[in-house]
C-alpha cells in the first residue's frame, strides 16, 4: 500500500506532466491555427488543441495545489479540473481525427496534437485516481487522529477522576461537571 507522500510525490510529478502537456498543446495548436487561418477558413475543430491544453495546463495547477494543500475542497476541485481535462482531451482527439481526414497538409501538427492528448487523457485519469487513493489516506489519517483524540480525552477523565477520589473529592464528573 502506498503511503501518503508516495502519493503526493505521484500526483505532483503527474501535475508538472499535464503543465508541460498543456503548454506544448497550446503551442502547438497556436501554430496549427495560424497555419490554418493562413490557408483557408478555420473549421469547428481547429482551436480544440488550444483548448485541451488549457485544461490540462489548469488540471496540472490544481494538482500542484491539491498536493500541497490536501483539503477536502482542493481535492474535489482538482477532480473537478481533472475531468474537464479527460473531456477536453477526449474531444480535441476527436475534432482532429475528423480533420485529418479532410487536410493532409496539417498531418503532422495533427498527429503531434492527437499524441498530446492521449498522453494528458492518460494522466488526468491517472491524476483522478491518485486523488481518490489521497482523499481515502486523508480520511483514515483524520479518523485516526480523533479516535486517539477521544481515548486520550477519555484516560485523561479517568485519571482526575482517581485523583479525586484518592484525594477525597468528589465522586462522580459527569460531562465535564463535578459533583
């Protein structure tokens, strides 16, 4: 089982591969776009790579904030993030695949792009189930600590309670009062 800091250092090394993913898809898709305005008129799905970089460059960010932060709302929004990437990828690939049939003179930047997203689908579903395992460590970890929580507060009555008695105090705490 893996502990909690193999987890993060996974989740942050999978975090920097979605920024480097998003960056390099937006470039990419920078240049196809202005390939593609220069040739002809621009298609539905010829900015897509634009817009799946972004969400992985975002899905990269909240992974790197969800490693560091671990709260219960970074973790949900970064899921969130991560399953705009998965969308974001998944239909990039798809828009391209139905381009690439119509143009071969973008194959190439195409492929690059189509292999961009696959590798970013990867990891946001990666990332999805690292937080998961991340979001059940925490819960363990927190229910372990307020269960030692309450033990301790528990010895810690029964110890002042002994002492009462052997003192010759009071005989019964109930709830905090003496009586």
């Amino acid at each position: 089982m893996c502990t909690s800091s193999q987890i993060i250092g996974s989740l942050l090394v999978l975090s920097v591969l979605e920024i480097g993913l998003g960056v390099s898809s937006v470039a990419v898709g920078a240049v196809s776009f202005s390939l593609v305005l220069s040739e002809h008129k621009p298609q539905l799905g010829d900015s897509s790579p634009v817009w799946s970089g972004v969400c992985f460059l975002l899905c990269g960010i909240c992974g790197i904030l969800c490693a560091k932060k671990k709260t219960g709302l970074v973790m949900i929004l970064f899921s969130a993030c991560c399953i705009c990437g998965l969308i974001g990828g998944i239909l990039n690939f798809q828009f391209l695949r139905a381009l690439t049939k119509k143009s071969s003179a973008l194959y190439s930047l195409h492929l690059a792009s189509m292999s961009l997203a696959c590798i970013g689908i990867g990891g946001c579903t990666l990332s999805s189930w690292l937080t998961c395992r991340l979001a059940s460590y925490e819960q363990r970890r927190m229910f372990s600590e307020r269960e030692h929580s309450l033990h301790h507060s528990h010895e810690m009555a029964e110890k002042e309670m002994t002492d009462n008695l052997s003192n010759g105090g009071p005989h019964l705490i109930y709830n905090g009062r003496v009586y």
